[in-house]
C-alpha cells in the first residue's frame, strides 16, 4: 500500500524524529581475522571498460579450480569497499552507491576453492577490508544447493557471496519505503561484482531464488532484523564451456519461444 504524509501526517522517520543513527558496521564476532590484499596492481585486469561491459554475461558453468585471494579480495573491494568516513560516523563513502550512503547490505561469503582460505563460512569487514572467519566446514557444496533452492550448478564455484540487508540502517532514514531503496542498492553491488569478475576473466550469476532460512541459521542472522536477500556465486571460466552455458536455454528452441 502506497503511504504519504496525506494519510498520515503525523508520520515520520526515525532519522527526523531525532532517533541516534544505527553504526555503520557490524563489529566482528571472530578472533580469527584474514586482512586482504590490496596490490590490485598484480592482477591481469581488462581495463577496456566499453570490452567489459559489452562481454559481462551471467556464467554458470564453474571449474572447480582455485581463485587467488587477489582475485576475491578485489571483488569485495569492487562490492563494498569503504573509500572514506563522511563526518565523524554519519556515513561512509563506498566504492558502490547507495540511497543516502546507507549501505544497508553485509555481504557474507560461502568459500570453497579460493588460495589461502579454508572452506567455509566468511563475512567481509569493509571497516578495514578485511575477512572474519565463522566456521570451517569440510564440504560446503551441500550448503550452497540447499541456500540456492538445489541450483547445484552453484555449488562448483569458487565463492559464493551472501548479501544481508541490515533492515534498520535504510529503515532509518526512509521508513516504510527503505524496501524500495534497498532494491536498487542491491543492483548497484550485484552489478559491480558482474563487472569485477568480467573484467578478471571470472564467471558469476546474480541468484535471487534462495532458502533463507537456510541461509540466516548458517550466517548467525535472526531473519527480521537480518536477513539474506540475494547471492552472487563467482567461479572460474573457460571459453570451451560456452556451448554448456547454452544448454541452460535449449528449452527456447525447443518450444520455439
């Protein structure tokens, strides 16, 4: 239902009822804490932004083979990365935009074949581009067809990365109309990880069909308050694949769509 001050108002945010602003981050919950690398200078980058965005696709197909930290530590960099604090706390300035630098998104990460890190169970700290480790696993394959309603296509990529909308930080500001908000906001960083990836030579896939309860129980996340609303798997890519990607759409010709 559509709401304005016309029917209510007395209506209000939180923001210009003078309520304190939520933090800007969530403060770790790990001892075992992974900084990132940021010698982006090193990677094999395709700086040809018209190339990239012409050649950004959604892959599917995933060679179980191992991405280098480099690698995942500039698509967090490229998704989340914090530029800059505005004022003493009131915002921060991030590598993607957002409605009213918010930034309402955590990003999680489900870890499988990346160098250096053991499988399991990850969240990004913007704050000082950093990793905190939840929990080990040994296999995580079953977890992400489980989270990703049996897509098991996901579950030979590399990463995949788990985006919690922190309800209250755009609900503070924008009130009954942060859900509006926070789907734009989730395009802009789900974007800038296709075009991190694309410009690496990697493959990802936007996936909005989730278990998220599922996905909340194994993150720590209490479902209201925090929830998992998206996922990005990113894996490794070879071009004599392409065929196999096609057969993801073999059902338009064959019912000549």
């Amino acid at each position: 239902m559509h709401m304005d001050e016309e029917d209510d108002p007395d209506y209000t945010t939180d923001q210009y009822a003078g309520v304190k602003q939520p933090p800007l981050f969530k403060d770790p919950v790990s001892d075992v804490i992974i900084t990132l690398p940021k010698d982006f200078e090193n990677l094999n980058i395709n700086n040809d932004f018209l190339q990239v965005i012409n050649t950004r696709v959604s892959s599917r197909i995933y060679r179980e083979e191992e991405m280098s930290l480099l690698e995942l530590s500039f698509i967090l960099w490229c998704a989340q990365g914090v530029k800059g604090i505005r004022g003493k706390s009131y915002a921060t300035l991030r590598t993607v935009p957002c409605g009213g630098a918010r930034h309402e998104f955590e990003l999680y990460l489900c870890v499988q074949h990346v160098q250096g890190l053991s499988a399991g169970y990850y969240h990004y700290l913007p704050q000082n581009h950093s990793l905190e480790l939840l929990n080990k696993a040994e296999d995580v394959k079953p977890f992400i067809s489980e989270s990703l309603n049996e897509q098991a296509w996901a579950a030979k990529a590399g990463v995949v990365f788990y985006f919690d909308m922190v309800a209250y930080r755009a609900e503070w500001r924008y009130g009954i109309y942060a859900h509006r908000i926070a789907l734009v906001d989730a395009g802009y960083i789900s974007e800038n990880i296709y075009l991190a990836c694309t410009a690496l030579g990697l493959g990802s896939c936007a996936i909005g069909s989730i278990e998220e309860a599922i996905s909340n129980r194994v993150f720590g996340l209490d479902g209201n308050e925090e929830f998992i609303f998206m996922a990005h798997p990113v894996g490794k890519i070879a071009a004599e694949d392409h065929q196999k990607e096609l057969d993801f759409y073999a059902f338009v010709q064959e019912n000549n769509l």
